[in-house]
C-alpha cells in the first residue's frame, strides 16, 4: 500500500510537471480565440520555458541568496502539493495523509519564497507586488481553510484522500448546499491565490495594477522559468483539486493498472476543462481594483463560513 | 451633709456650669469669656467640694483645691495674659451666635441620649447630672471647631476638659490620685505650650489669627 | 529581672536631664541614641525573659510587660536607634542649641516607653498625652511658619482627641466602679469575669478609640499628621510614623481586647475596620496628586496605620501577627525613608515632588537606599510588608470579610501607583533644571550602617521562627476571650 | 534532600553566586562569569523541571514566622514542564546576553536583576501553595522592572514603559491574591494540592478574578497595554526572557487554574478564555502587521501568540465541559505545544532583534534592510524564527497549530449548537491570524534582511560576535528540532493531561490516535528533498550553461532611477492591510506638501507620516487616568489647611461614633 501510494505520488507530480504548461497554453489559447485572435498554439509554455533555461539569469547588486533559492523553494512547494493532494488516486501514505493544514501550509511555504523573490532585489515594483501578494494570501488563507474544513465536517478527518473517497461513495453529498457553497468559495479562493482574474490580470503589462508580474520582474533565466513553472502548477493543482472535489468519479482507489489509466485520463480531461472553463470566464471579466479585492474575499469566506454551519445545521434536522 | 440638701447644690452646680458654657457660645469678648471660664472652673471645683464632702474623703478635697487653683485661677490668668497681648478683644466666629446657639440645644439634646446609657452606673444625684458634662464636651468641642482665633480655641479646649473632668466626678467620684495629678499636669502643659506658641504665631504673623494658618494644604 | 522595666524609662530621664543640666557636646549629639539603644536593649531583653517565663512586673505592679509591651518596647528601641542614629549631627553641626532638641529625643522616648509599659490605662494615657507634650516643640523645632503652624494644629488637634480618650478611660473607670471593684488596671480589666455594663463600657470604648485613633493617624482624626510629619525634623518625623502612630494604636489594642471580652467583637471590629478602610481612602486620594515628598511619606504612614487598623478589626490569630509584624516593618522602613527623605531634600534644597529630579543619576548615594525602602513601603518582596499584606487579605476572606478585602486589595493598588508614580518620576525622571543636571554625589550625607541595618531587618524577620512564637504569644494575648 | 530538592537549591545557590559576581568582578570580566553562572541557573532550572516531569517528586520547605503554613517548592507535571520551558530560554538569552551586554546592560545591578528574575521565574511553576507563588511572583515582576528600566538614561520612554508595566503587573498581582484567597478560604488551606482536591465547587468570582490577572501577565487583550511598551524598551536579552518566558508563566497560571484549581466550571468560563483568546490574537496580530519597530512587532506578535494558546484553552475547557474530554485533551496539548514553540522562536526572534539593533543601532525597520548578506547567521536564524512564528512546516509552531487545527475540527459535535458556532469562527480566527502572521514575518524578515540599506546604519553593519551568534543557533535548533521529532514532546504533554491519547510515529512524528490524525514532518522533509533533487540536477545544468551575470542596476522597470530611497518600507508594505483594517488600527495619517518657491503647482516635497496607536490605550487607559488625576486634584480640597475644617472632621466623627455606640 505504501509503496503504490509513493509510487502515485510521484507519477502525480510527473504528471502535472507535464501538463501544467499544456493546461496554461490552453487556456491562453482559448482566451486568444475568444478574444479573436490567432494565438501562439498550446505549446507556447514549453518553449518559454525551454528558452528561460538557455538565458543567463542577471544579477544586480543587493540581490541576495534569495534570488536564486526563492524559486527552486517555490518549486518544491508546487511539487509537493501535486504529491500531496489526490489528482490521480484517492489513495495516499500512511506517512504523509494528505492532510489539510499540512497542504495548505505547503502551498503558503510557496507563497512566502516568491514575496520574498519579490522583496530581494530592493526595488519599488518587487516591494509592491509582495505586499499585495502577501496581503491577498493572507485574507485567503481562512477561505480555503474554512471551505475544506466545511467539507471535512461530514467525513471526520482532515484528509483530502479520505474526503475525496467519501464523495465517491456518496455522490448526492456532492450537489448538497454545503459543499456547492464549499466549492464556490473555494474557487475565488484559488483565483485569488493564483493570481488570476479578476484579482490580477495575468497578461498585464502596466506595473502599477501588477501583482504577480511584479514580483518577479527582476527574475530573469532559470529563475524566472522555476518561478512561472512554479505557478503554473500551483495553479493546476489547485483547479485539479477542485476538479477532484467536484467530480470524483473515474479516480483509482485501488493501486489497479486500469484505474490508474483512468484516474488519469479522467485528471486530464477535469483539469482542461477547467482551465477552458476558468478562462472562459475570465474573458468577461474586468480586474477589480485592488482594494476592491478584499470585499471579494470577505465574500468567499462568508460563503464558506456559511457552508460549515450550514453543514452543522443541516445534520442536525 | 443632707442627701436633699447635697441633690440641690449638685444641681445648681450643674446649671451654673451649663449656664457658663452657654453663655461662652453667646458672648464673644475675650476678656468676658476669660472670666466665664474662671467663674467654670470655680464651680466645678466646688462641685468636687462637695462631693468630697458628701464622701468625706480627703483626698477628693485636696483634689477640688487643686482644681480651683489650676482652673479656677492659674490656666484664666494664662490665657488672659496672651490675650492682653493680642489687640482685638472681639471675636467673630465662624457661625453666627443664633446659629450656635441652635447647635448647642442640638448638641445638648444629643448629650442626654448619649449618656443615656451612664445612668445605669448608679442612682444618686451625682449621676443624674453627668448629661452636663457631656453637654459641656461637645460645646467645648464645638467652640474648638468654631473658633477663629487662637484663644478662643484655647478657651474651648479648656470647657471641653472641664466637661470631661465634670464627668469624671459626677461617674466616679474622680479617678485614682496619680491619674487625676497626671491629667492635671498635661493640661497645664497642653495650655502652656499653646500659649508659648501662640506668643511665637505672634511674633512671625504678628496676628494669633487662625485663618492665616493655612499655609499647609494638600 | 523584674525591674528591667525600670531602666528605659529611668534612662530615658537621666540622659534627658545630664543633657539639660551639663549640655555636652558629645551629649548633644549621642543621648537619643543611647537612649534607644537602652529602651533597644531593655526591649529584646523583656521579650526573651518574657517568652521564657510570663510577663513582668515592676513598680508594685504598675509596670507590666506581658509579650505585646515588651515587643513594642522593642519597635520603639529599634526603630527609635535607627531615626536618632540616621539623624545624627556632626559635630560641627553640634551647635549649643541642640540640646533642646536631644532633651526633647530622649523625654520622647521616655514617655513612649512609658506609654507601653503602664499597666494603668490613666497612666498610659498621660504617658501618651505627655508624648503630644514633649513632641510639640519638635514638631515646631525649626520654628518657620510652616513650622508653627503644623505645631499648632498637631497640639490641638491631638490632646482635643486624647482627651476624649481620656472620658472614655473615665467612664470604664465609672463601670467598674459600679461593679463593686474600681479598677484601671488592664489585666484586671481583661479577665473577663468582671462584672460591668457591657452599655457604659460600649460607649467608652467608643470614646477611649475615637481619641487615640487620633494619635494614630486614622482618618478622620488624621488631619494635624501630614503638617507634623512633614514639618518635624527628619528624624523626628522618623520617629514619630514609625511608633508614636504605633504606640498610639497599642492603646487602641488594648482598648479593643477590654471590649472583646465585654462586648464581644462586633462593634469595635466595625469601628476599626471603617477607621482603616477610611484612611487608605484618605492616602490614596491625597496621594495621587501630591506635590510634597515628606507630605507624601507622611500620607504612606496614614495608609499604613489604616492596613493595620483593618488588620486589628479582622482578629484572630494570622491578622493580629500579621498586624504586629507590619508595626514593627513598618517603623523601621518608614524611619529610614524619612531620614533619608531628609537627607535628599537638604542635599537638593527643595521637598517638592515637581523639582526632584533623576535624582539616581545625580546622588546615588542617598537614592539606592530610599529606593530601597520605597519599595519595601509599597509592600513589595523581599520585604516583610508583602507577607503582612498579603496573609492579612487571606485572614480577611478567612473570617468571612469579602467585600470588605476587595477594597482594601484595591486601596492598596491605588496607593502603590501613586507612590510609585511619583517616586520613579524623582528617582528616573528627566531633570528640567539643565544646571542640577550634571552633579554626581554618591555620598551618604551621614551614617548608613542603621539603615542599612534597619532595611535588611525588615528583610529577613518573616524568617525569624522566634519571633513566629512571639507574634503567636501576642495573638494569643489579644484574643477575645469569649 | 533528593535529587529534585538538590536542584532547586542548586538555582538559589547559583543565583546568589551571580549575585556575588556582579558585585565583585569589574566590568570587563563581569558580563562572561555572570552570563555563564545565569545560565547555569537555566539548565539547573530545566533539569528540574525534567526529572519532575520523569515522575520526580520533592522539593524544599521554607518556614516562616507568620502563622500560615511554610513556604512549599515542589514541582508537578504541569509546573515542570514550564519550568524546562523558562529555563532553556534563560540559559540560551543568558549565553546571548554575554556578548550582547554592554553599557547599563552590564551594570551590576542588572545582572543582579537579571539573576534574581530567572530564579523567580522558574520557582514560580514550582511553587505548591499560594504564598510562595505569589512570593516569586513579585519577586519576579520588581526584578523585571529594574531591568526593563536598564536604560531609562538614554530614553525618557523607559520610565513611563515601566511604570505602566509595574501598575499593570500590580493590579494582575493584586486579582490574583484576591481569587487565591477565595479559593484558600473555601479549602480552608493554602496548598495548591489542597485547594484542588476539593470537588464539585464553581467559584465564579475567584476564576474571573485570577484569570484575568494572570491574562494581564499574559498580555491578553485589552490588558496587553504594558506589554508593546515594556518589550522595546527592554534590552533585548531581557525582552527574550520577559516575552518567551515571563509571559507563558501568565499561561500557566491560567491553565493551572482552569484545569486543576477549578476543574469542572460551567461552560461560559472556557467560551470566556476562548473570546480573550480570539480576541488577542486577531488585535495582536494586526498591531503587528502595520508595526514599523521591529521590536515593537514581535512584542505584539507575542500578545498574538498567547491569544492563540488562550483559544487552545479555551477551546479545551469549553469542550470538557460539554463532554468530548478527548478532544479536550487535544486542545490542551495544543496549547502547551504551542507554549514550547512560541518560547523557542520568541526567543530566537528577540534576539536576532536584538543583533540587529546592536550591529545598526536601528530598531525601526524603516531604517533596514540589506542585512542579509552583511549578517548571514542572523538573518539564517531569524529567518528559521520568522517561519516558527508563522507557523509553517518544518518549525515548532506548525505542530502546535496543525493539533490545534485537529482538535477544533473534530470538537464541532453537531448536537451542540454552542460548538457548531464556536469551533468553525474559531477555526476561522485561527486561520486568519495565521495569514496575517505570515504576511507580518514575511514584512519582518524581508524589510530587515532582503533590498538594499535603507540608512548608514544598516550600510555599515556587521555580523555580531560569538555567544550571540551561539545564542541564535541555539534557539534555531529548538524551533527546527521541536518542528521536525515533535512526538517526545507531544507524549510527554498528553500526559498532563492524565489520559495518555498522543502516540510517537516511526519517524518521531506525532499521531493523536482518538482523532487518528498524524503528521510526520521527518517524511514531509524526505518528500521535499525527493522532488528537490531533479529542480537542482536541472538548475545545475542549467548553471554549467549559462552562468549568472552580475549587473550593475535591477531592471527596476527600466529606470537609472532606482534608488535604496525607492524600495518599499515596512510602512508601505504594510499599506493595503492598514487600508482594509483601518476602521480598527484608526491609524492618524498627514500629508504635508512643500510647494516650490517658484509656484504653488509645482510641488518641492511630499512627505507622508502614518502612525498606528494603540486604540484600548487611547480609549480606555488614558482617559482613566485623567479621571484619576481629576479625583486626586479634587480630593486635595479635602485637606485645605484651616484647623477648624479639621477639628469639625474629628467632631463628626466623635458624634457619629457617640450614636453609634448607644444605638
């Protein structure tokens, strides 16, 4: 069992170290279309990446170890949670129970490396990005922590595989009010922590309404690769949880050849359609202004605070 | 000497003391006040006299001479030679005379009921009358509380201690010897020191006027 | 063994009279000393002989020191060496009228030994009247107007309240008398069996603790305290919060054990405990916003007097040691603040709170020590105040006073912020006179052995086991026998 | 004298050995023996409090003349625990403070205090009845003072900081000898033993009284007043030891009076500590984010800290009452978990606060930044202390919060209305305090550390020297060693509890067995470095390829610009939070403008100043104070100087008393 489990883990992280870029050229791609343009094809992540690791990565004074351990951190965070959390499989280590707050903090570990990317290089744009970055993850932090708690209330425990289980045993708990306000709340959530519309505006240009982008506007090289890789795949992990959470079917509970093939195809299929999905959406919509933003995130966890006493309330009758 | 006999001179004794005080809260020339408490002091000596007599007791006799000596005559004399020295014979004090004169029924009132209880210590004339000497503490008290001047706080130090030593006889026929000697002496001592301080109030305000002693607050 | 009790008080005269007639130089300078160091000695003395075998008697019975007046002998022996020794004149100071004021010490000692020991409540009345009497002219000592004037109310404010503690002896006097056996005798008057009016003695007890609350200091009879206390000379305004409030509040325990036995505990503990409450009251008010330092000691003393006045109305055994400690602690911290209060306020030429200034930096000499027994004063540890204080609140709840220990817990944190506000603003505080700034003096401006001796006492005596059984005896003695 | 009596001794014999040194050694030599002799002081402390938690039993008596019963020491399992606690934290802060020491710091009488404060902190949690505890408890706050005072020459500030610290310390001391003494009558003895043996009482009044004096001790909200203005003040040695120590002794007091003096309350008195809690975290926190003094942002980040454990025990109390004891349980081990790791990097962070400060002279973090590479251990250690303190893997405070998460997830027992709303806010609480402490150590270490300098301080810093450094590395072992094997430590404190529900993993992980929830942080780190090693095969090809190329200026959005003036500050950084927060931090702004001499349209200087009060202190303490001043100006009347007032005073008196006597 353990063994499979380990064997799982890493065959996720493979697997979206693969897809990621894929899922991030798609959504581009769709959004291109939609916005009437041509668009650079799907692959258009790859060969970034591929060209980030040719190019040197520059080095101004006052920049400091940081600079080049921030992003290989975030990385790790990234790969971690992918390990972590159940995309493939529901099955997981008796060593490492994909546990909540263990996953959460993770991610917040990945969080922290990149703010402090931000802050290393001594300039007035890094500064800015890190503290909106870090003002946003911190009102998001609750969200996501409430929303799966909401989740967990019906299972007992605080691991993801076991919740993701139950849902497959149980699939009428799935369109129940609670976990339908769960889940939206979890998605602003993730939006939010991603830093995509309409909190931030991934493709803009203007230093001033950047918060992502600002950040690593002084990374350069390899860098800067680990740094968006990074994202990319926070981002996918987040969406492919949700896609796990809203629709378990298909996943492998047992270590099985064939349900692994499955689990996966059917991790492809969730994690594209959301990312088309997702910016689908984001076509229509226009960055708030940032201090706008936190009246959104009071409303996420709102929802979710909602979703948990709803849950408390609705077993009770 | 006569139970009836020594019942009505006990009584006159008593009025005549009550009398003084009243008339000390009423009249506010120094001069006239010194000789009221002389003319007290006299009484209660007499009072002790006759006590003595009743008792026929040596030592209450000596007693009664020593106190007609000291506040019959000795601690008047005193305050009158401070009082020479101060210009202003009149006194205005504090509240006006209709208003002590209120206060002392008040206080005269609150004087038997509280000694309402001491007239379990004995029938006799003496007991009786003990209300008196209770009368003559707060007035003395409140001639102390009221006074503006030097002196005539003096003057009421000395009705509040013939009040209490109008008590002291009238309960208990006098408290042992070298008590009443102690007593006596304090407050020959009390008076003096005040006089010698009054002499030097004199001299640094060059007034006894108490309300320039307000020097020290908070 | 017996006539021990003779020696303080014909010690006390002699010197008082050697310094009048001969007018020494070094008598000039030494007699209060030796004199409390006689009534020391006598003190530590009766109290050994009396823990070994009972009390003594002397003067065909009109001395007697059961363990209450020997121990008090010894609070007035201590904490009387330790003001008349951190008082001490140099020699050039010895000019020829100090001995007055050395005659004057030495009589006061007497008169307060003398107040302990009677066994005659009359005669510990004039004993303690005689202390007004000698006191007087030292309150008035530097006779400025001030000075005067403190004198003056101090005079006729105080023997005004001890002669109504006199009608109140007078009528306790008049109930024996009715009981068949005249008496003033305070043993006699203790044994319960006596048959008097419990009414009289009721009102007595009133009167006879109205006035000596007077002496001591309890609100609000409190009135002439600060004026004296801050007038008086240092070592005599040592001396006179350190016992002569304590002397006076003897008077009130003895007072209040005759009531017990008579009238049981309610009224007098009633009595004592408003006295108390009221003067923390009083102190802490006029604490906050005070603008004189020896005015603000002298108020400390009325908050202390009250702790104890709170203490004798609770009883019992854990109150009344507790009580007896804080006395004694109490006297010798409060000594040493004033004289070394004294000592700043000349150093500086001014007593006002507002006008000291970081005075750490600029005499550290005289500074650690008052620090010292400011601390001790606010009922800190390592000082035995905090001990007192403290088993006295657990006493409180113990006889069921809740209400009653929350105000007082509350009173004495009001108090300690004021006195600690205004002590670190002298003591830390920025110096607004730019020229003082710049003085360093580490010099004690006199003896420090007394004090240092004095602070260090009230250190370890919680620690003293004999004098546990001491404290035991006198609770014991004090106990209301029905 | 068994080995646990020898130890106590062994304290109070070292403390007097310091003493001796302070006085006799001159300075030069003082700081090394009187910081090695202190320390010593700390491990003797510690060894006690470990062989009492072994189940050692004993201790030391102390007669004393007033007749109530002798001064006891004897260490139990929860006072050891707190007493290992304060005394690793005074052995690492007294190493520190031999090199940090210097000036008034290493002034006879603070190392006297300082010797004499440690003593007392650890005899307070073994202390076995009221008299002693309260004893060493003032002990401990007079000493405190004297060393919060330590510099009062250099700031005017110091005085008032310890003035406030000394009337806040007295009144918890004055409740807490109020609710002892109410808890000592209805036992009828003062021994802790004693007062516990006795069941079935609910002393309503003596709970709220000591739990909220000894919430003043712990710097709960509103009654932290004194605690963000004693820290700063202090020399940081002393804020280690006052914040890491000092403050968790509050804690005990709390969880000894809410889990052993008064056992069984109605629920109300945990949802009470719960509220506090939730309170003092959320308001600390927030101080802390917006707080541009580095000293002054970990002193709220403290009041922070406690509130957390103040919910854990809250929480434990509110869900005993309400009968899920297991899970209680887990509550309460949180706390205490939490209590070891916010001493270990409290301790940490104040004193690489305190090398800060002494390599740059700066504390404000305005002035900062750019140390990173000047002051590598420093700012390695601080960073290990900044990751405790906001709680992620693989640090102390992670274990503390991830139990606390489990407990409260699992105490939401649907029947119970009351919990269905408590648990989820509180998780909610919880979970945003840590966000909001993520972004404030994120502020802390990236402002001070990361950039360029920001004064000429901070340009010409250098890194401290070694029992500093020794001191740092120390606490960085604890945090991360605490973080990585928690299992020893969550055993031993699921012991307290009496019920044994806390079992240790394979990897020295920790597994609450009723809940069956495990967290292994020794795997997480195996995972870490697994999905590290291809990141770093890639990034060293990558180097071999193409080499780091050092430019002269950051791109800084392409400007010759950039300059260190133009990097974010703690203020601006903190600036998007204060906005959303701004109707409870009230922070005064003022915009002046200098217009140029030429025309009032063309602007010389903008300068922009933000200050955050202390709203409870603005609007409670102050104004109480006034209205005290007020009383105290009014009451001089009273005493006006004209003896007739004085002797109707006394007339009054006499009257009542006559009629009192004959009613």
């Amino acid at each position: 069992m353990n063994v499979d489990a380990i064997f799982l883990a890493f065959l996720q992280m493979v697997v979206m170290v693969i897809l990621t870029p894929l899922l991030i050229g798609i959504m581009r791609q769709v959004r291109n279309r939609l916005e009437g343009r041509v668009g650079p094809g799907i692959l258009q992540p790859w060969r970034d990446l591929r060209k980030l690791f040719a190019k040197e990565p520059l080095r101004a004074p006052g920049m400091s170890w940081v600079q080049s351990v921030g992003p290989i951190l975030l990385m790790i965070s990234s790969l971690s949670v992918c390990a972590l959390i159940p995309l493939v499989s529901t099955i997981h280590s008796r060593l490492i129970p994909g546990d909540l707050f263990v996953v959460v903090s993770i991610l917040l570990l990945g969080t922290v490396a990149l703010a402090l990317v931000g802050l290393d290089a001594g300039t007035a744009f890094g500064g800015m990005g890190s503290s909106r970055h870090m003002t946003i993850a911190a009102m998001v932090e609750p969200t996501v922590l409430v929303a799966i708690y909401a989740l967990s209330i019906p299972i007992g425990s605080s691991a993801l595989g076991a919740i993701v289980r139950a849902r497959i045993a149980d699939p009428s708990s799935i369109i129940s009010l609670v976990s339908l306000l769960a889940l939206v709340a979890l998605g602003i959530a993730t939006m939010a922590e991603t830093s995509r519309m309409p909190v931030d505006n991934p493709s803009t240009h203007l230093e001033l309404t950047m918060v992502h982008e600002a950040m690593v506007l002084e990374s350069s090289g390899r860098d800067l690769a680990w740094l968006e890789l990074g994202s990319w795949l926070r981002l996918g992990a987040l969406l492919g949880l949700i896609g796990s959470l809203l629709l378990p079917w298909g996943m492998a509970t047992q270590p099985t050849i064939l349900e692994i093939f499955l689990g996966l195809f059917m991790l492809i299929v969730k994690l594209f359609g959301l990312g088309a999905l997702l910016s689908g959406m984001e076509v229509f919509l226009a960055k708030l202004r940032l201090f706008r933003v936190p009246e959104l995130l009071a409303g996420s966890f709102v929802i979710a605070l909602l979703a948990v006493i709803a849950s408390y309330l609705l077993e009770v009758s | 000497m006569a139970d009836s006999l020594f019942a009505q001179l006990i009584g006159l004794c008593a009025g005549v003391l009550l009398l003084s005080a009243v008339l000390l809260v009423w009249r506010r020339t120094r001069s006239g006040n010194i000789r009221l408490l002389s003319l007290q002091g006299t009484t209660l000596a007499v009072l002790v006299a006759m006590i003595g007599l009743h008792r026929t007791s040596v030592e209450t006799l000596a007693v009664a001479g020593l106190v007609m000596f000291l506040k019959g005559y000795l601690l008047p004399t005193l305050l009158a030679r401070s009082a020479l020295r101060s210009d202003v014979d009149r006194d205005a004090p504090v509240i006006n005379p209709t208003a002590a004169l209120l206060l002392v029924a008040l206080l005269a009132i609150l004087a038997y009921v509280v000694s309402r209880p001491l007239a379990s210590l004995g029938s006799g004339p003496t007991t009786q009358v003990v209300p008196v000497g209770m009368t003559l503490v707060l007035i003395g008290f409140m001639l102390l509380a009221t006074g503006r001047h030097a002196i005539s706080q003096l003057i009421g130090f000395l009705v509040l201690d013939n009040g209490i030593a109008t008590v002291a006889f009238l309960a208990s026929g006098g408290v042992p010897l070298v008590v009443e000697l102690g007593v006596l002496i304090d407050v020959l001592l009390v008076v003096l020191i005040l006089r010698v301080l009054t002499g030097r109030i004199q001299t640094e305000y060059g007034a006894t006027d108490l309300d320039d002693l307000t020097e020290l607050r908070g | 063994m017996d006539n021990l009790l003779l020696i303080p008080l014909a010690a006390c005269l002699l010197l008082a009279g050697a310094t009048a007639t001969f007018r020494a130089p070094w008598l000039n300078r030494f007699a209060g000393i030796i004199a409390s160091g006689g009534v020391l000695v006598c003190g530590v003395s009766a109290l050994v002989s009396v823990m070994a075998h009972g009390p003594l008697s002397a003067a065909g019975g009109g001395l007697r020191a059961d363990a209450l007046s020997a121990f008090m002998l010894t609070v007035v022996g201590s904490v009387g060496l330790n003001s008349t020794w951190g008082g001490l004149v140099s020699k050039q100071d010895a000019h020829r009228g100090t001995w007055v004021y050395q005659t004057l010490v030495t009589l006061f000692l007497g008169t307060m030994s003398l107040a302990v020991l009677a066994d005659n409540l009359g005669v510990m009345w004039v004993a303690i009247e005689a202390t007004t009497v000698t006191t007087a002219f030292l309150v008035g000592y530097q006779s400025t107007r001030r000075s005067l004037e403190a004198a003056w109310k101090y005079v006729v404010i105080g023997s005004v309240g001890v002669a109504i503690a006199f009608l109140g002896i007078v009528l306790i006097y008049a109930a024996t008398l009715s009981s068949g056996t005249p008496t003033l005798s305070w043993v006699s008057l203790h044994s319960s069996n006596l048959a008097v009016d419990p009414a009289v003695i009721k009102v007595a007890v009133a009167l006879a603790i109205l006035g000596f609350a007077t002496k001591a200091g309890l609100a609000p009879m409190h009135s002439w305290l600060p004026d004296a206390h801050s007038q008086s000379p240092a070592p005599v305004s040592g001396l006179m919060s350190g016992v002569l409030l304590s002397v006076a509040f003897y008077a009130i325990l003895r007072v209040q054990a005759i009531a017990g036995s008579v009238l049981g505990a309610g009224f007098v503990r009633w009595l004592l405990i408003g006295g108390g409450i009221l003067s923390m009251l009083v102190s802490a008010a006029l604490i906050w916003a005070q603008k004189d330092l020896k005015r603000m000691l002298a108020y400390s003393s009325i908050e202390h007097m009250g702790i104890v006045a709170v203490a004798a109305g609770i009883g019992g055994r854990l109150a009344i040691a507790a009580a007896m400690l804080h006395v004694l602690v109490h006297g010798l911290a409060k000594s040493s603040a004033f004289v070394l209060a004294g000592r700043i306020t000349t150093a500086e030429g001014t007593t006002e709170i507002g006008a000291l200034r970081s005075l750490l930096e600029r005499r550290p000499g005289l500074t650690n020590p008052f620090l010292a027994a400011m601390v001790a004063l606010v009922g800190l540890p390592p000082f035995a105040l905090f001990f007192t204080e403290v088993a006295i609140v657990f006493a409180g709840f113990r006889s069921g006073l809740p209400m009653v220990m929350i105000a007082f817990a509350f009173l004495i944190l009001i108090n300690f912020v004021g006195l600690v506000r205004h002590s670190t603003l002298m003591v830390f505080g920025k110096s607004e006179r730019s020229n003082v700034g710049n003085i360093v003096d580490s010099s004690w401006h006199g003896s420090r052995i007394s004090i240092i001796a004095a602070l260090s006492a009230s250190i370890v005596v919680p620690f003293l086991m004999g004098f546990g059984h001491v404290l035991a005896r006198i609770s014991d003695l004090l106990a209301v026998s029905r | 004298m068994n080995s646990i009596a020898a130890a106590l001794v062994a304290q109070v014999v070292f403390a007097a050995l310091a003493v001796v040194l302070a006085l006799v050694l001159p300075e030069q030599r003082r700081a090394l023996w009187c910081g090695v002799t202190i320390s010593a002081i700390g491990v003797a402390g510690a060894l006690t409090g470990i062989s009492a938690l072994a189940g050692g039993r004993g201790g030391i008596r102390i007669p004393i003349s007033l007749p109530i019963s002798a001064l006891k020491f004897e260490p139990q399992q929860l006072g050891a625990l707190f007493m290992v606690v304060v005394g690793a934290v005074g052995a690492i802060t007294a190493i520190y403070a031999i090199g940090y020491a210097h000036g008034p710091a290493n002034s006879r009488t603070s190392w006297i205090a300082l010797a004499i404060f440690l003593t007392a902190m650890q005899l307070v949690p073994a202390s076995a009845d009221v008299v002693s505890f309260l004893l060493v408890w003032e002990l401990m706050a007079i000493s405190s003072t004297v060393l919060v005072l330590t510099e009062y020459r250099h700031r005017d500030q110091v005085r008032s900081a310890a003035l406030w610290y000394s009337v806040m310390t007295q009144l918890s001391f004055v409740l807490i000898v109020l609710g002892f003494a109410i808890l000592a009558k209805q036992s009828g003895n003062i021994t802790f033993a004693s007062i516990s043996a006795m069941h079935s009482h609910r002393s309503s009044i003596a709970f709220v009284l000591l739990i909220v004096g000894f919430a003043i001790k712990a710097g709960i909200v509103p009654l932290h007043i004194w605690l963000p203005r004693a820290h700063p003040e202090a020399p940081s040695h002393v804020s280690a030891l006052m914040s890491a120590a000092m403050v968790k002794l509050g804690v005990y007091g709390a969880v000894l009076v809410g889990t052993q003096l008064l056992p069984s309350g109605p629920s109300w008195w945990g949802l009470l500590i719960l509220v506090l809690g939730g309170l003092s975290a959320l308001y600390g926190i927030l101080q802390a984010s917006v707080a541009v003094d580095l000293k002054r942002l970990l002193a709220y980040s403290t009041t922070e800290n406690i509130g957390l454990i103040f919910i854990s025990l809250g929480a434990a109390l509110l869900l005993r009452s309400s009968g899920l004891g297991h899970v209680a349980d887990y509550a309460l081990v949180s706390g205490l978990l939490l209590v070891v790791a916010h001493a270990a990097f409290k301790t940490l962070l104040f004193l690489g606060a305190g090398a800060v400060l002494s390599a740059t002279g700066e504390g404000d973090l305005d002035k900062l930044g750019g140390l990173g590479s000047r002051m590598p251990v420093t700012s390695a250690t601080f960073a290990v202390g900044a990751l405790g303190a906001a709680a992620l893997p693989v640090t102390a405070g992670f274990v503390g919060e991830w139990v606390l998460f489990q407990a409260l997830i699992h105490g939401a027992k649907s029947s119970d209305r009351l919990l269905a709303v408590v648990m989820p806010l509180s998780v909610a609480v919880v979970a945003l305090t840590a966000g909001l402490a993520l972004m404030t150590f994120v502020k802390a270490f990236g402002i001070t550390f990361l950039g360029r300098a920001r004064s000429a301080g901070a340009q010409g810093a250098k890194e401290v020297g070694f029992a500093m450094k020794l001191g740092m590395v120390l606490g960085a072992t604890a945090v991360v060693g605490l973080g990585l094997i928690p299992g020893r430590l969550g055993i031993q404190t699921s012991t307290l509890t009496g019920r044994d529900s806390i079992n240790i993993t394979s990897m020295g992980g920790i597994s609450l067995t009723k809940i069956s929830a495990t967290l292994n942080p020794v795997a997480l780190l195996i995972l870490a470095a697994a999905t590290a090693i291809p990141v770093l095969v890639q990034s060293i090809f990558a180097a071999r390829r193409s080499p780091r190329r050092r430019v002269d200026l950051a791109w800084g959005s392409g400007g010759m610009r950039s300059s260190p003036k133009m990097q974010y500050t703690a203020t601006s950084y903190a600036e998007p939070l204060s906005r959303i927060f701004d109707d409870v931090l009230k922070p005064d702004r003022d915009i002046v403008m200098t217009p140029s001499a030429e025309s009032q349209y063309l602007v010389e200087r903008v300068r922009f100043r933000q200050q955050v009060t202390d709203i409870f202190e603005v609007r409670f303490y102050l104004p109480a104070v006034k209205w005290f001043d007020r009383i105290g100006i009014a009451a001089r009347r009273m005493q006006n100087g004209r003896i007739q007032v004085y002797l109707s005073y006394s007339f009054a008196a006499l009257i009542v008393v006559l009629i009192m006597a004959v009613l």
